[in-house]
C-alpha cells in the first residue's frame, strides 16, 4: 500500500538486510526516554519529515559524463522497515506519528493509519481553527518545538 518504485522496495530490502546502513540512520537520530520523542537530526523534507539515503547508483549517459541517482526514503518509514521488515511497511497505508511530530523516530509514537484518519487526527489536535487554513504553508517550514504541554509519545 505504502507507494515506492520497484527498485527503490529493492534498495530498501538491501538496505534494511546491511547493518551499517542501519547503524548510519540511527546515528541521525537523537534519543531520549522511551516516552519523549526522538528527534531525526538528518536531512529533513519540505513537508517536514526525516530524508534517508538507502542507496545511489552512478549511471553513464551517451555522451560519456555520468550522473548520479539517489534512491531517498522517508526516515521513519526506513526505521519502521528495519524494525517490522519492509514487507511489513509495504502493507501500512501510512505509518503516523501519535506525537504529531513529523521528525520523530521514536518506534512507540509510531501508528499504522490511513490518510482519512490521519487527516482527522490532525486536525482534532490543531490548536485553532485557524491553524487547520493556515496547515499547507505551515508544511513548507521546518516544524517548531512542541510546547511543554504537548502529547508524549
């Protein structure tokens, strides 16, 4: 259900399968009790999740230069494959964050959802009205600190 190419579900299998692929992402992640969220420290996407490079290739072109192709997965996603296996992933609808943090790569904030309830979980957890309008340009920010009285993990 989880939409990825054939050879980028490939890479994932092998990278997942390497254990210093899997040693270098949780080396991007900065945790902390098993009730706080542990935040991605790596590359993070315009929407405001965690970027993980399983894999490139260096591909020739017909004129002789070369050009590089990076095969990227979403940080949780590959830390939920490297837990549950990836078939397991490939079967989740869409792997949410009961945090709302969209950099957490804590396992126990992790749920297994659809885009419908995603959707209406977010917006019963908005403070305001407004924030549910203001929601697309908020995603082409980073995301700011949760406050003290946020939901924990």
């Amino acid at each position: 259900m989880t939409r990825m190419s054939g050879p980028t579900i490939g890479h994932l299998r092998r990278a997942v399968a390497d254990v210093s692929i899997v040693s270098r992402y949780w080396s991007h992640v900065k945790t902390g009790r098993a009730d706080q969220c542990w935040l991605w420290t790596g590359a993070i996407s315009g929407k405001g999740h965690g970027r993980f490079q399983i894999a490139d290739q260096h591909l020739s072109r017909p004129d002789g230069t070369t050009t590089r192709r990076t095969y990227v997965v979403i940080a949780h996603r590959f830390g939920y494959a490297a837990l549950h296996g990836v078939d397991a992933l490939l079967q989740v609808p869409l792997l949410a964050h009961q945090c709302d943090n969209p950099l957490c790569q804590n396992p126990r904030c992790w749920r297994e959802s659809n885009h419908r309830a995603n959707g209406q979980d977010y917006r019963a957890h908005s403070p305001t009205p407004a924030a549910h309008a203001a929601a697309p340009a908020r995603f082409g920010t980073p995301p700011r600190p949760a406050p003290r009285s946020a939901k924990r993990c």
